[in-house]
RNA sequence: GGACGAUUAGCUCAGCUGGUAGAGCAUUCGCUUGACGUGCGAAGGGUCAGCGGUUCAAGUCCGUUAUCGUCCACCA
C-alpha cells in the first residue's frame, strides 16, 4: 500500500494525471451502437485568446457534465476547437506589424494572411493547453478549427445555398461601420452607451420666403449630407411649408420640406432634418420619399462632399461647423441632451451609421422556424427565462449584415463580371462569369462575419454537408454549455442555422450562465486591471479547487463574484477528503473492495445516507443544478463520512475483534470509493489519484459506473435510530463545552431511555464523540442522580457526575429556560394541531409530522421538568 | 419606453415542485481528540427589502412599491 503524503499536492498530481487519460484513450468518442449519444460542442475560444475565468467556468461545467455521462455509460463526445475571430485576431496581428512599422497594406492581403496563420500556429494552441489544465476530457481527436479545410466547406455551402434561396442578397443599405476597424459590424456587434451631449438648434432659410424651419441635431455634422427637412403632417404649425424647399446653410443646397408620420411632434422643434447616408431613420424616410442621399463620411470617418470640410475628422468638423455656423447666424441655440451613443463591441470606438453596399442574410423566413422550435419546447433554456430573451430578438431580428472589410476570415464566394455586371456565387472558386463566360471577374475581397461560421459549429464540426457517420451518430448534440452575453452572437444563429441547413435544431438544452465577476462585482476587464488568471489559481489551489469554486455558489443564468478565499476553501476540501483516505489507507488490510455480510449500525446509517445522496445528486444532474449536487457531495464527505463515520470506526480499527475490524475497513473503503466517483466528474484529477491508490477494479475511475439508487442499502430505520445516538452526542457535546469540560475529562454517562435498545448499540459512540467514561444504560432514574450534570434530549435523559463544575442554581435557571423554550414550540406546534383547518386540508404526512413534533416536545419538557426536581 | 434579474447571518451567496431558514469566509469559546490545525468540538448572529393578496401553511406563488443591476428598443 502506497504511503500518501500529509498533504495534497496537486502539482505533483494534475499533469501526471491528465497524461494518464490521455494514454487511455478514454476522451475519444466511440460511436457505440449499443450507447446513447450525448454531445457538447464546446463554444470555440478565441484562437488568440488566452483562458480566462470566463472560460474556466464555462468549461467546468461542460467537463463536468461529459464526465458525469461518460460514467452514466453514454457514448460521450465533446468536441474542441477554436474560432478564428476575425476582427479580434487581425486587430493582434496588425499590433505586432505596427511594432515593425509596417500596416498590413504594406504586406497585401496575401502576406498578411501568411502572418495571420503564422500567428495561429503559434499561439493556437496556446488557450487548448490552458483548457487541459482544468482537466477538461475533450476528444483532442477531434479538434477543429472555424477556417480549417472542413468548416471552409460548410461555409461555402451555406453561403451559395442561402444564395440560391433567395435568403443572401447583395444591398445598399445603412449599416454599422467601426471606423476604427474600417469595416462593416452586425447590429449585435454595436453597444449602445448613454453619453451626455447636446442639441443643437439650427435654422435652416426657407426657399423664396422670410421664413425658416429650426431643426434639432445630436449631429450638427451631418447637415453636410442633408437631403431634406421633414415635419409631420398634422403639424399645423408646418402644414404650409411642406412641399417648399429650403436652402442648406454653408452648403447653399436646396433641399425639400417633406411631410411623415415618423417626426415626433413634441420632440425638440418637429423639425427634423434628413441625412439619409447617416442615419437609420432618415434612411427609411428618404427611401419613402426619394429623398437624395448624399455621402458625407469615407470609411476613416472623414468628411467628404462637404466642400471646405473635405477630410476634416467627424468631431473636428463637428466644432468647425457649429462654429461657422453661428458667426452666420444659423446657430439658434444648444441644449444639453444625454444620448446613447453605439460604439464597437471590438474597439470600443463610436460607431457610424453608413450607407453602405454589403451582404446580408434575409432573417424573417429564418426566424420562423427558429421562434418555433423554442415556443414547442424541442430547444429548452435553463433558466428558462432566457427563452424571452431569445424569442423577442428572434422576433425583432432585422436582416443580418455578414460582410467583414477584413482581410482574415471566410472570403465571400461572389465574383464580379467587369463585363456584364453579372454577380457568380459558387461552391467552387469561379473562373467564369457564369452568365457572359467572361474571365474578366473579380471575387469580392469581403470576409464573412465570424458569427456567421460559428453558427454552422455544431454541424459544420461533425463533418457536414458530407453525411459523415459522427454527423449521423452524434448530431443534433445535446447541451450547448454558454454565457447569457452571446445568446444573439451565437445562440440564436446556431439555432436557425440548424434548422435551416439540419432540419434538426442542433441541440435540446441550452445551458445559460453567468458571468464571473470580481470580488467587487465589477466585471474583469484588462483597463481596470482586476482579472484574475485561473492558472494562477490552479497553481495555488489546484484544478479541482477552482473548478468546485467555480461550480458551487452560484444559481444557473445569475452573474457570481469570484473570491480566491473560496478556492482556498475548496483547496482546504481537497486536503480533506487526501487525508480522510490517508486514514482509510494506514487502517487497510484488505486488498478487495466489497462489503462485509453483516452491518453495524452505524454502518447502515452511512450506506443509507450515501444511497440516498446518489439518488439526489441523479436528481440534480438531470435538473442542470451541478451547484446543488456539488453542495451535497460536499456535506456528505466532510460531514457524513469525516466528522462521523470515519470517528466511528475508530474504536473497531483499534478494537481486538478482528471481524469487526475487517468489516470497518470494508465499509470505509467502500464508501470512500462511492465518494469518488460522486465526486469525480465535479473533482477529476483528486478523486483519480486516490482511486489509483486504493484497491480498486478497472482502469481508472473515470470510467466507473457512477453511483446509482439501490433498494438494497436503503436503512430508513436504523438511519432513524443512529439519528438518535447523534443527537444524544451533540446534546453532551455542547453540555460540556457549555461548561469548559476538556476532551480529557471523561465522566461516567448514565442514560434513562425508552429507547434503551438504541443506545445499547451506540454506547461505544457515546464514549468516543461524547467522552464518555463508562456509559450506564438504565430504565429508572438511579436515585443518586442529584446534583449531576443533566442533559436532555427528547428521545433521553443523561447524567454526568461533575458535580464540582455544578452551580445548582445557574442549572435551575438554564433548565428553566430550556422548558421555555420548548413550551413555545409545543404551544405552536399544538396551535396548529387545534386548527381545524389544518387538519383536514394539509396532507397525511405532514399532520403526522407535527403531532410526531409534539409528542417529542412533550417527552422534552417532560425530561427537563423531572431533571429541575431532581436538582432539587 | 419595454423586458428581465437581484434584495436572505458582519461579507459573498445557496435554498429544487409552498410545510416556521443553510453554507463558505469572518467573529467568540474550548481542544496535541493517533487522518487532517488547510484540523476538531461548541457558540453567537436573520420580523428572508416594504406593503397587500392567495393558502390550513409563504423566503418560496400572485400583485404592488422602493433600491440596485442587466439586456433590448430608441425621438432628430
């Protein structure tokens, strides 16, 4: 028997361990027949990234999710890889060119990518080596990559076949533009920050008149690029000036006064001015109308038409305009006036609204399908109240724009006839114009949107379009394990993707969590500085200890604060749970793991109550409460098995009778190995490497049968009467410390019990958790009982002759006490039994509950009122 | 403007389908108790945000208010 050190190293243990999976080949994926399928995709980190908290815990629950089927004997696959993250990861590499002095114009697109992929080979795998320090049990067989050759395919196939359908089409249309990252975002990719600002009231000179209209801009700029002046039809104030003109100040631009229902009367003047290169609303007004539009801002956000203003940057032009235009008089007043600004989910750099020709996904016929399958519930949220988040952005969404001004990612599969105009979109790469055969084409030097192959993850990652056999076996997948932040990102496009390209919706739960804060609630973030790496946690605390941090303490889709003196905490568990088995391992003469033929008392109370924890944590798993089942493992271990039994066995380890002692060590072993398998899929690397060194069968225990309900260890009774004995314990426990009576300090114990038979079985408990000299189990009250130390309980009345630490009158007073207290319980207890109404509607169980309640409060008072006139 | 979440012990949070509250950390007291002081035993500490309702019974269900937070939409 291996000697195990005082205290766990998880250095020394995590590596050593992960290799050994490895080795075994127990993470690859088996298309068994015979088996169920269960299946995570992990959500693809960032190729460049580095493992953060974020992913930590999202991976821990995805490991422990995968362990706990693997044990369940499902043929289990949980597949890896990384994202390319095209603006993420060009934004990286376009850093390291500016350290060179060099953009990547400098290189062109092809060296550039060169660089890219250079980059990723490496630090690709950089955040998978950090994964496997969590001791994740992907199939690293299987790993993929979103512009590897296979993903590339499914792409392709998706764009040109949405293509073909009519759902992607080529338009001019506002959209989103970072000018920072110079290209065009998704309206997902815009965050919306409240910023104070102003409004400025310009007036604008009627055409032929003496009139004029004052408008109200958050962007005096963009008058450069204003096509018209809008009021609403029912304005009486304006109703005469619609269909005039007026003239645009610094430009000299005659443009319309139109009239539409869209112009708030009581915002600002009711007067709004159209520019609709640059505004969403003005968009959509000016298409209604004909209005001109006009370009004002190049993809640097830089003025152009603008005359003067030619090249100036957006704010500077800002300033110089309001300027000029108030030495001309134009400039009616400022008001202050908060409003929320978008800026770019990458950069963090405001973003502009442009118009702009680029690609987009038609979302409405997609939607439908994807609304329904969560409103008949074949894909679940838990929590499920984030099925209403998704279900109102489904039906919202608004067409999707998936054309990147990027040089990394899928390059868009459309080329252009310089002849005819004639747009090929095609599977293979394009040598032709397919209408006029001309070679005179060019392929749109756009990339897709990242999202847009993440969506196809689940699918594209098995093997389709080919009809591959783990695309038949293991699609759809089961859980899809991710953050509430990226429901629309990702979510939601996987989803009607799914159903559009699979049929199937490619999986049936969605697991929601939330975010990992710091200690302060403030998410980490690398400008405040309070991120907390989880490899350094790991090499504290260990693996085991920061994903049990991670998984306890918090509720599914609820943000938790990250506090390192919980890992520390956890870290103190490991070392409970090394030391709990170093005592099992220095007591151990046997080298079989099976139960002995007849159980002690105590023995039933620990099996019954593992028993019952099996069939809770089972409970648990299936409900996605990993926290809750982590919770209970945890009492179980420390409480249950350390505090408990493991003090139990003691006086029959050291015991003469041999039997007795086998059958302990039996128990022992056997229960300590159920915890491990408990605990394993939650603690991977710990519970292996004690089962490593503990007599087992099979390999490793990651491949155990994990722990189930069975009948034949299910003791309600002697639970029962062990309950008994323990609360006799505790009862003399808190006695004594009540009265500063040392461990060593062992009196004589006399008890007076109906349940005289119960306690004969614990007498050796009682001497040993009670420090009890001798224990005398007797029917009457002896008659030399005075003045001894009493303790009651409502199942027994003890005595301990300490009658030097006695001060008769404080025990009176603390007896008296007691009584009154349990007299308040009992007279609400019996409120409730004399309510009528109570008893005929609560149920059976529970009236007998309380009457059971009374019964023991009644014997309690009972036992103390007898011990006060025995004090005398 | 709309939706959602949070409000429980000093701090951070659990509490599943309603049956008079739990953990970790912190605090206090005691302990060389032959696995563990990263430990053991004991103790203190909560009108479960306020109000109203449903119910025999509400931290738990419903309504409402307040405070904080998040997301979505957006009127220039």
């Amino acid at each position: 028997m291996r000697e195990l050190p005082k205290i766990y190293d998880p250095k020394s243990v995590e590596q050593k361990i992960y290799q050994m999976w490895l080795d075994g080949g127990w993470f690859k994926a088996e298309r068994d027949p015979e088996k169920k399928p269960f299946t995570i995709v992990i959500p693809p980190p960032n190729v460049t990234g580095q493992l953060h908290l974020g992913h930590a815990f999202d991976d821990t629950i995805q490991d422990t999710l995968i362990r706990y089927k693997r044990m369940k004997g499902f043929a289990t696959l949980w597949l890896p890889g990384t994202d390319h993250a095209g603006i993420a990861t060009q934004i990286k590499v376009e850093e390291q060119l500016r350290k060179e002095g060099l953009t990547r114009f400098d290189l062109g697109r092809e060296k550039f990518l060169d660089r890219v992929w250079e980059w990723k080979e490496q630090y690709g795998s950089r955040i998978l080596e950090q994964l496997q320090t969590m001791g994740a049990s992907c199939d690293w067989s299987r790993l993929r990559f979103t512009m590897d050759e296979q993903c590339a395919k499914a792409v392709r196939e998706v764009f040109v076949s949405l293509y073909e359908k009519g759902l992607i089409y080529k338009g001019n249309r506002i959209i989103n533009w970072c000018p920072n990252c110079t290209t065009a975002l998704s309206d997902a990719e815009v965050e919306y920050a409240e910023k104070p600002g102003h409004l400025w009231h310009l007036r604008y000179p009627v055409k032929d008149s003496d009139e004029w209209v004052i408008v109200a801009t958050s962007r005096p700029e963009t008058m450069l690029g204003d096509t018209g002046v809008c009021v609403n039809p029912n304005d009486e104030r304006y109703t005469h000036l619609i269909g005039k003109t007026c003239i645009l100040p610094l430009v000299g631009r005659e443009i319309p006064i139109i009239a539409d229902e869209y112009v708030d009367t009581e915002f600002g003047t009711g007067c709004v001015k159209m520019t609709p290169c640059h505004d969403p609303n003005d968009f959509e007004v000016g298409q209604r109308h004909g209005l001109e539009q006009i370009l004002i801002l190049d993809n640097d956000a830089k003025i152009i038409n603008g005359g003067k203003y030619n090249g100036l940057d957006r704010y500077e032009a800002r300033k110089q305009i309001v300027a000029d235009l108030d030495e001309a008089g134009y400039l009616v007043k400022i008001e202050e006036h908060g409003h929320n600004v978008g800026t770019c989910y990458r950069c963090g750099t405001d973003v502009e609204p442009i118009t702009s020709a680029q690609w987009f996904v038609k979302m409405e016929p997609l939607a439908k399908e994807a609304i329904r399958v969560v409103e008949e519930g074949e894909v679940k949220f838990v929590p499920d109240r984030f099925s209403k988040t998704y279900l109102t952005w489904m039906y919202n969404v608004r067409d999707w724009c998936i054309s990147r001004q990027l040089w990394w990612g899928h390059q868009i599969p459309a080329w252009y006839c310089a002849d005819c105009g004639h747009t090929t979109v095609s599977r293979d790469d394009a040598a032709e114009c397919e209408h006029c055969h001309s070679k005179n084409i060019e392929r749109d030097p756009d990339v897709l949107d990242t999202w847009f192959s993440s969506a196809l993850w689940p699918f594209s990652t098995l093997g389709w379009p080919e009809d591959t056999e783990d695309l038949k076996y293991f699609y759809p997948t089961d859980v899809l394990v991710t953050g509430y932040d990226i429901i629309f990102f990702w979510v939601a496009r996987m989803i009607f993707s799914g159903c559009e390209h699979m049929k199937k919706p490619p999986f049936h739960t969605v697991l929601i969590h939330g975010l990992v804060r710091d200690s302060q609630g403030r998410k980490m973030s690398k400008s405040l500085g309070n991120g907390i790496d989880p490899i350094e946690m790991i090499d504290q605390f260990g693996a085991d200890a920061l994903r049990f941090n991670l998984i306890t303490g918090n509720s599914p889709g609820n943000d938790m604060r990250f506090y390192v003196e919980r890992c520390e905490a956890m870290r103190n568990f490991c070392n409970k749970l090394w030391n709990a088995t170093r005592f099992v391992m220095m007591n151990l003469t046997i080298d079989k793991n099976e139960l002995p033929e007849k159980l002690e008392l105590e023995d039933k109370w620990i099996l019954s109550k593992l028993n019952a924890l099996a069939k809770e944590v089972d409970t648990n798993f299936d409900r996605y409460e990993l926290g809750v089942a982590a919770t209970k493992i945890y009492d179980f271990i420390w409480d249950s098995y350390c505090d408990w039994y493991i003090e139990l066995t003691k006086p029959r380890l050291n015991g003469e009778d041999e039997a007795a002692k086998i059958s302990a060590q039996q128990v022992l072993l056997y229960v300590l190995t159920e915890i491990l398998k408990l605990l394993h899929p939650f603690m991977p690397y710990i519970t292996e490497e004690i089962f490593r060194a503990l007599p087992h069968d099979g390999d490793a225990l990651m491949i155990q049968t994990y722990p189930e309900f069975t009948d034949a260890l299910n003791f309600p009774e002697e639970e029962a009467q062990f309950e008994i004995i323990m609360n006799a314990i505790r009862a003399v426990r808190s006695r004594r410390a009540e009265m500063n009576v040392p461990p060593s300090k062992k009196p004589r114990l006399i008890i007076v019990s109906p349940k005289a038979d119960v306690f004969e079985k614990g007498t050796v408990y009682l001497s040993k958790l009670a420090y009890a000299g001798q224990v005398e189990i007797v029917t009457e009250v002896p008659a030399d009982t005075e003045g001894m130390v009493n303790v009651v309980t409502d199942e027994a009345r003890m005595f301990m002759p300490l009658s030097e630490l006695v001060d008769l009158d404080k025990e009176r007073e603390r007896i008296n006490r007691e009584i009154g207290k349990a007299e308040a319980d009992l007279a609400k207890i019996e409120a409730k039994l004399n309510n009528e109404k109570f008893v005929s509607k609560a149920p059976e169980n529970v009236v007998a509950q309380e009457r059971e309640k009374a019964a023991k409060a009644r014997t309690l008072i009972e036992n103390l009122k007898n011990s006060l006139e025995a004090l005398g």
